[in-house]
C-alpha cells in the first residue's frame, strides 16, 4: 500500500486550502508530521473572527500578526461571529485585554499608516471591544476575497443590563475582587457604571465608522464577496453604507440582509438620512441580494441606476416595479429568468450560554426592587388616608 507521504504536495495544498478547513485544524495538521509542517504554511486561512469570544482568539491573532506579518498574506475569507457578554452569564465574559507598550507602538503604526480613525485605534487600546480589530486584520490581508460581517450585535454587552449587572461584569473582566455597594438609597448604580465603562461602551461598528472614512484597506482592495446578515436589535443596517460596499473596487457579489435607509448612531457617529450614491461612478458587482431591505421605489431606482453589469439579482419586496427598474439599468447583462423573489426570514435558535452568576453579587439590586414597592404601598397608604380625611370634611361640611 502506497504511503500518503507520497502524494503531490499540491495535492495537500488544495485540500488544506479548502473552505471547511480552519485555522485551528491547519494547526493540527502541522502537529502531525514533519510533512503536514512543511506544508500547511502555505495553505490558504478561512477565518472566523469571533466577536468577543471568552477565548479572545482575535486579540491573539493580532498579536501573532504583529510578530509575523506575513501570514495575513494567506487570508482568504473571514467569517465574523457575534459573542458579546451576556449578562449573569459569566462564561460568556470575555475579559480585558492588555497590549504591550511595543504592541500599542507597532498598531498606533498601522492605524498612521491606512488612515485608521483615532476612535477605533483608542477602542482597540481599550480592549473591550474586539470588533475594533476588524479594520486593523484588513490591514494584513491584501488578498482577502471574501468578508461576511454576521448577524450584528454591537452592544458590548446584550441583551441591555442592569447597572449592577454591568458593574458586576467590569469589575469580574478587569479582575476586581471588591463587591459595589450604593452610597444611599437612592443610588442605583449608573453613576458608577458610567465611571466603569466610559467611553469606550459606546456600540458602534468600527467597521462601517472606518469605511465610511473614504479609504480602502488593503483587505477590502481585492475583496470580491461580501455578506451582512442585519442586527439582533432595531437598529437595522443603515442604508448609507450600501454605497460604500459596493464601490469597493473588485466586488463581485453582495448580501444584504435586514436593511434600511435611515442612518443610526449604532453604525457611526455620522448622520444621515439619504441613500447616497455618486453621481457618474458604477458598481462592479454582478450578483445583488437585497433581502429583508426597507426600500422606497425611488430608492430602489438609486441602488439600480448605480449598477450596470449585474447577472443576478435576488430580492423580497414584491412590486413589480422593483425588478423592472434593475431590468432596464442592467439590460446587457441581467435577464428576468436571474431575478428571484425571496421572503426574508428571522434566524431562531439559542446556544446554552451556562449557568447564571451567583444572586449574591445582586443583592442590592434585588433590595432596591424591595424598597421601590414598599414606597408605592406607603403612598397608596397614604392616599387612601387622605381620600378618608376629604371625606370627613364633606360631612363636616354638610352636618
């Protein structure tokens, strides 16, 4: 029998390089053999950068690639997933990470360089938020193709938490020991959550806030497929942005899911209200997935007029108009045999994020509950005495 050794090594390469394939199994093969080694340095990455995951395995990422910068020459696709701290939930509490002096050198580097917002370098300085890092990784991976953003949450802790929930959090992701008690009765605690979290709380995407700065990372110059999958919350995917996306020089193909053209503070401290598209200038893409969007038919007419070469186009508002409108702008190249219509339908479903935290680190909270209903009895005591007193005197009165 033919040992594997002998095969090809392009053979290996092409394996290795496949989609399913993740960095953390390139690092088993490497453990294999002496082969496997040699080999899976040259192997394509499908990354999946998760969004605050306790094991903080994007900050690492950084790190190794602030070592070896090479290696982000071997991103292929990032796959983004959302891990946010979920309250009384501690194994979901990522905690803080702290960057070299070196370090915080070599990235206030990069960030000059590509013309990195100030905002975002600070947020990654912090190191509570790695979603920051996003346009940092864009800076190592020139040959990126394929970029999909995930099912948004940007609130660094989510669902919202009480004050003594975030205080709890901060103090346990920092590595406090000390329990927070109110200074009187009347305090609940955002006072102190605000001097926990400061700034730095503010739930933006760092992403779109440095797309929207007008320059184009080296990870977006050849980036040819791009998904965003719209946000657990309201706050939707501000249309303002789909200019941006689609006039990133090599892009092929776009989902969007969950859009809408009203700018939000969530996705940048900008505001707007427009879709705005520059006049003259056409998108390359060619495949158009528009699903779960909140589009006026002018709107509609903006996103088509700024398309020219578009071969698919995939939608879920039903006017007719809506397909007829990308017909005529792309009428050398998209047919109505390409265009489907798709309802957009809700991701479901719930990971077990483990047990909850101890109730005695809340024990206030519960103890303001108390008071809160106590003074309400008091007060309908109270005025269920003077409605009897008002009595009284009517009969005073009529005696």
């Amino acid at each position: 029998m033919a040992s594997i050794c002998l095969f090809p090594t392009e053979i290996f390469l092409q394996i290795f390089s496949d989609e399913a394939v993740t960095s953390a199994d390139l690092a088993s093969y490497a453990r294999t053999c002496r082969l496997f080694r040699d080999i899976t340095p040259q192997c394509r990455i499908h990354y999946t950068f998760k969004v605050d995951h306790p094991s903080q395995s994007t900050w690492k990422l950084i790190r190794r690639l602030l070592e070896s910068p090479e290696i982000g020459e071997r991103f292929r696709s990032i796959n983004v997933t959302w891990h946010r701290r979920r309250p009384r939930k501690p194994r979901t509490w990522a905690l803080e990470w702290k960057w070299s002096h070196q370090e915080q050198k070599q990235i206030k580097s990069i960030c000059e360089k590509y013309g990195i917002l100030d905002d975002v370098f600070n947020a990654i300085l912090k190191g509570w938020n790695s979603e920051s890092l996003l346009p940092l990784l864009l800076c190592f991976t020139p040959r990126l193709e394929s970029l999909d953003y995930g099912r948004t949450v940007l609130d660094l802790m989510f669902p919202s938490p009480t004050a003594c929930e975030g205080i709890r959090i901060h103090e346990y992701c920092e590595g406090s020991v000390h329990y927070w008690e109110p200074r009187d009765n009347y305090d609940i605690g955002w006072q102190h959550f605000d001097s926990c979290w400061g700034s730095h709380y503010r739930n933006i995407s760092w992403f779109y806030a440095t797309l929207n700065s007008g320059r184009t990372l080296p990870g977006l110059s050849s980036l040819k497929h791009f998904s965003h999958r719209g946000s657990q919350k309201d706050n939707r995917w501000p249309g303002v942005y789909l200019s941006r996306v689609l006039l990133l020089p090599n892009l092929e193909s776009a989902s969007i899911y969950m859009c809408r053209p009203v700018d939000s503070v969530y996705y940048s401290n900008e505001s707007s209200t427009n879709l705005e598209f520059p006049v003259g200038r056409k998108s390359s893409i060619k495949h158009l997935k528009l699903i779960g969007c909140v589009f006026d038919q002018d709107e509609y007419d903006s996103i088509a007029r700024f398309t020219g070469c578009l071969r698919s186009f995939e939608h879920s508002d039903y006017r007719k108009q809506v397909a007829d409108s990308f017909l005529q702008s792309n009428n050398s190249t998209l047919v109505k045999d390409r265009i489907s219509f798709t309802w957009a339908r809700e991701q479901s479903g719930e990971e077990d994020f483990g047990p909850d935290d101890d109730p005695a680190h809340y024990k206030w909270e519960d103890c303001i509950g108390e008071e809160e209903d106590e003074e309400e009895e008091e007060g309908e005591r109270s005025g269920e005495q003077e409605e009897g007193d008002d009595e009284d005197d009517d009969e005073a009165l009529t005696r």
